[in-house]
C-alpha cells in the first residue's frame, strides 16, 4: 500500500511539473504579447521557473521523501506567483 501511495505522490509532482512550466510560459507570453514586449524581469522569472524545474525534476528521481518536496514546490511556486505580480504591478507605474 505504502508503494502505490509514493507511486501517486510522484506522478502527482511530475504533474505538477508540467503545470507550472505550461502556466508560467502562458502568463509571460501573454504579457509580452499584450505589452508588445518581453520585459526583462518577466523572462527572467520564466529562466527562474524552468530552472528550478530542471532542479525539482533531477530530485524526483534521486528523493525518495516526496513530502517534503511537495511542500516545498508549492511555498517556492507562491513565491513565483508573488514575484510575477510585482514584476506586472512595476511595469504598469
């Protein structure tokens, strides 16, 4: 039982993965589309998240503790969120 329930954590944090580097590249490519621009904070945000991605991706196959993994992606991905904003609040003054 114990294996199935690391089996789905993982697969639930490769989905999360995906996700982040699927919403992110969107956000960004629609602020520089909207601005008519990229903005060089907004890219790099988006070098920030397909680093760390590369990083969480490479601690999948080595961790076996997904918790603490799962836990920490999400608090550094609201610290993405926040930085985006700011960097779109900056832009708009």
């Amino acid at each position: 039982m114990a294996e199935i329930a690391i089996t789905d954590r993982r697969r639930w944090l490769l989905r999360l993965l995906y996700v982040r580097l699927t919403v992110f590249t969107i956000f960004v490519a629609a602020d520089a589309v909207r601005k008519g621009r990229w903005s060089p904070d907004m890219m790099a945000l988006l070098g920030v998240v397909y680093l760390l991605s590369a990083v969480w991706f490479g601690l999948i196959r080595i961790n076996q503790s997904y918790v603490w993994q799962s836990y920490t992606q999400i608090v550094v991905d609201l610290f993405l969120i926040t930085w985006m904003e700011i960097g779109r609040a900056s832009c708009r003054e």
